[in-house]
C-alpha cells in the first residue's frame, strides 16, 4: 500500500528519524475515523510502500507501554516488552522494518510515535533528545488541532450556506405567495362582475404589474449569492400608500372588509420604493387576514420629531382584528415562526430588514379582541 504525502506529518517524521541519525521509518498518529487506533501517516523514501493497510488499535499493548513509561521502546529489547505483544502487533513492526519505537507525547497525551528501520546512534532514555521530540510533538498536535478546527469551520460554513439557502428560499415563497393571492382576488372579482367595468382596466393593470414582480423575484433566485443592491432614491409616501392600497382593495373588499387611508400630507423620505411598498402590501395584507368580515383597516402618516429631534415621517397600519397574545407578540419578527396554520413566518422579519435598510424601524402593538397597530418611523 503507498500512501500519499503529508506535509505536516513528513516534517515531523523527518524531525524524529534527524534527532536519532536515521534515515528511514514510519510516523503513526492516532486518528478518530473510523475506529480509533494509530495509523500510518508519514513513510520515509526507503519505505514508500506497505503490503497491507496497517493500524495499531488505541488499547494494544505498544501505545499503552509507551503512553505509561515515556520511553523508546528498542524492537527487540532486552526486557521483553516486544515478546509480550500480540503476534499481530509484532508482524506490524517486522514490516516496517522497526529498530525502535519513539513515541511522542504531549502533556501526558499520546499523540502518536515514530519507528526507526535504521539502527539509531543510541536507544535513549528521551533524556537529551526529549526537548527535541517534544518540540516535534506539539508541532505536530497544533498543526493537527488547526485542521480540525479548519474543517468544522468549513462543516460550519457549508451548513449556514444551507440555511441561508432555505431561508431565502422561504421568503421567495412569501414574497410570491401573498401577491398571487391578491392577483387571484382580482380576477375573481373580475370573472363574476363585481368590479364595475370602468375600473377593470386599472384592476388588470395591476395584475400585470404584481406578475412582473413575481417574475423578478424569480428571476433573483437564479442569482443566488448576487443579490441586487437596494436602490436609495427620494420617496414619497403617500404615493406609495395610495398604490399599495389599491393594489389590496380587491383582496379587502372579496372579504367585505374596506381599507381607509388618513394621510393627506406628502412625506419625502429615503429607502428603495419597491421595497417600502412591498412592505405596506405585506401589512395590509396582514391586516385583512386578521381582521374578520365587515371590519376596516386604517393606513394613516404624518410628521413628528423622534426623541433626538430629527424629523421623521410616521406610517401606521390599524386594524380592529382578534390582536396578538403577549407571549405571541414576543416572537413576530423571528424568521419562520408564524400563528397561520399556511404562513411561512417571514413576512414581518422580511419587513423589518427593508425598514433597517431605510435607516428606520417597525413597532407593533396589540391588544386581544381589540386590534393591532403597525408603526413604520422613516428619517426625513
């Protein structure tokens, strides 16, 4: 059997064969894969090929012996410890041709040992060469502990590229689902008569707008790892309430439920448009599933000054529905944890990043059996 090169053990099989002017051996680590044991992870050029895959178990009888007494073991000795191993044991040594056996130790931790197939110059008790060996020792353990760190960082990395990977794809499916379900509103209203035929033309307008944005999004999820950059523009509020509000009348009005709007003054602020209006269909929306038939939903602004004094603009979203627990209220913004027995629990965290991206935030308040209200603060 040949085995392949390793830096990391080469170097300190080459530093053990040096301090005992030798030239050929083998380096054994103790490895964890599989079942645990010492295996061979470094041969010199004299010995570059094994009949057989070799492995000494962690309890045989040559680890235990160098792990209690620290020594070089000479094969054969004079005190017959190499008689006392088990054949299999024995057979192993032969192989690699085996002189002695060096093991190296780390703070009473057998981490491995080294064979000799030349003579060495002397069998010592490690006392002059111990510093060397371990030097070479904890090299050799801090190189091995870094690449277990290395890998369980990569182990890490790849399991929150998977999460990441669900998590968007959640939120593709929220961003998708709500609008198809404020399109298929409309074309019902529109395929039994219920909206007048003058606005039909406005209703299919909007239609055809909400599955461009469901093609977009789409679109996006093939470009996953290169997400568009938010677009930062002047936006003015009111203007994108009056859409989003027409945009979910239809869904508001199949549910016999009316949507009302206090907000008669322009508000300029800053953010990305598509976004802040996805946000307010998104609470709308919200707003209808939690409120029962017959009831309103209000959207109303103005300006204020938060508690520094910078001006900013202020969006609320008031329905008069069943209101949420307390021990609920808590949760609303953790990403997949929803009440609805179809919700995907993204829809409010979706919203509360886009308000971070504007530079603003997002209150909710509630009260069971009387309603909720969703605060949305912009800076102007």
């Amino acid at each position: 059997m040949r085995w392949g090169a390793d830096p990391v053990a080469t170097e300190a099989l080459t530093g053990v064969l040096g301090a005992f002017g030798c030239n050929r051996g083998v380096l054994f680590e103790l490895t964890t894969r599989g079942d645990s044991g010492f295996a061979p992870t470094a041969v010199s050029a004299g010995l570059t090929s094994l009949e057989r895959p070799i492995r000494f178990p962690a309890d045989s009888l040559l680890p235990r012996w160098m792990r209690v007494n620290r020594q070089a073991l000479p094969v054969p000795d004079d005190i017959g410890v190499f008689g006392a191993l088990t054949s299999q044991e024995q057979e192993t040594l032969r192989e690699v041709s085996a002189r002695a056996a060096v093991p190296l130790i780390v703070e009473k931790q057998l981490i491995g040992w080294a064979t000799l197939s030349d003579r060495p110059d002397r069998i010592p008790d490690l006392g002059a060469g111990s510093s060397a060996l371990d030097d070479i020792a904890r090299r050799l353990l801090a190189a091995r502990l870094a690449a277990e760190e290395k890998a369980r960082a990569d182990s890490l990395a790849r399991t929150n590229k998977l999460s990441l990977t669900g998590e968007m794809a959640a939120g593709i499916a929220h961003e998708v689902r709500n609008p198809l379900a404020a399109v298929r509103s409309m074309v019902q209203l529109v395929r039994n008569g219920a909206i007048p035929a003058s606005e039909q033309g406005q209703v299919l307008d909007n239609v055809v707008t909400e599955i461009d944005r469901v093609n977009s999004v789409v679109t996006n999820l093939m470009m996953l790892g290169r997400p568009s950059a938010s677009r930062t523009e002047a936006v003015e509020l009111m203007a994108l309430v009056a859409d989003a509000v027409n945009f979910c009348r239809a869904y508001a009005r199949q549910r016999s439920q009316s949507l009302e709007i206090a907000l008669n003054t322009r508000l300029w602020v800053r953010g990305d448009s598509l976004e802040i209006r996805q946000v307010l269909v998104n609470l709308l929306l919200n707003a209808c599933q939690a409120s029962g038939d017959g009831q309103a939903v209000l959207i109303q602004g103005r300006s204020d000054t938060d508690s520094a004094g910078v001006p900013v603009a202020i969006v609320e979203v008031v329905d008069e529905g069943a209101g949420i627990p307390p021990s609920v209220l808590s949760q609303i913004f953790d990403p997949f944890f929803t009440t609805k027995a179809n919700g995907g629990g993204l829809g409010l965290c979706l919203c509360r990043d886009v308000m971070t991206r504007s530079g603003g935030s997002i209150v909710v308040t509630s009260e069971p059996g009387v309603g909720t209200r969703v605060t949305l603060t912009f800076p102007q």
